[in-house]
C-alpha cells in the first residue's frame, strides 16, 4: 500500500463528505493542491506551455490558502534587502525622457584584437 504524504498538524481535513467532478470525497480526507497544475491551467493563463516573461504574474510560487508557505514574508524581506543594498550606492536614480546626443568611438583592444576584413 502507498504511504500518505507527510503533513503537519495543522493541515485541514474535509469536514464533511461531498462530491467535486463526480468524485466523492469522504470526511476527514486531506485535500493537496497540485501547484504545477494551477500554473498550466489555460482558463488562467494565455499560454501556459511557453516560456513567456512579459505574462500577468499570478503565480503560486508560495502555495496558497491554509497551505502558503511560513517563508513568504522572509524572502520578500530578502528581497528588498538585497535591491537596496545593491541601489544604495549609486548616486541619484531618475528617469531620462530625452536622451542627449553622444558619440561613440570603438578600437579594438590590444594588438591581437580582431579586425574585420575590408572586402566584406
């Protein structure tokens, strides 16, 4: 016979039998959310199978409801520890919405640096 998975003292049981799609769910049943299933879920997401970093952020990354992870507040904390300390040192931070004219000038390094040839 399969193991149960581990949970903690605290985990919810269902308190009363019911149904969900057809199935029936006696008293006292565990119910685990599959994470990887909420993230491929298409009625949520555009497209759930493609790499896409621009989409709508509604991720579970932390779990959720009764189950959320204890560390959550931690590592928002970590994170902006670690920006700030990262942005602390640099002088002013400000938005340019006209960027001035500059001019460029490139030279190859050394004396084994790569020239391009001229009949390309």
């Amino acid at each position: 016979p399969r193991r149960p998975p581990p949970r903690g003292p605290d985990q919810p049981l269902t308190p009363a039998p019911f149904s969900i799609s057809g199935y029936d769910i006696p008293e006292g049943t565990v119910i685990i959310p599959k994470l990887q299933g909420a993230h491929l879920d298409e009625m949520v997401w555009e497209r759930p199978h493609e790499f896409w970093p621009d989409k709508n952020s509604r991720a579970l990354a932390f779990g959720c409801g009764a189950c959320v992870c204890l560390g959550e507040p931690l590592a928002g904390l970590e994170l902006f520890v670690v920006l700030t300390r990262l942005l602390q040192p640099l002088p002013h931070c400000s938005v340019i919405l006209k960027m001035q004219p500059f001019q460029v000038r490139l030279q190859p390094r050394g004396t084994g640096a790569h020239r391009p040839s001229q009949s390309q």
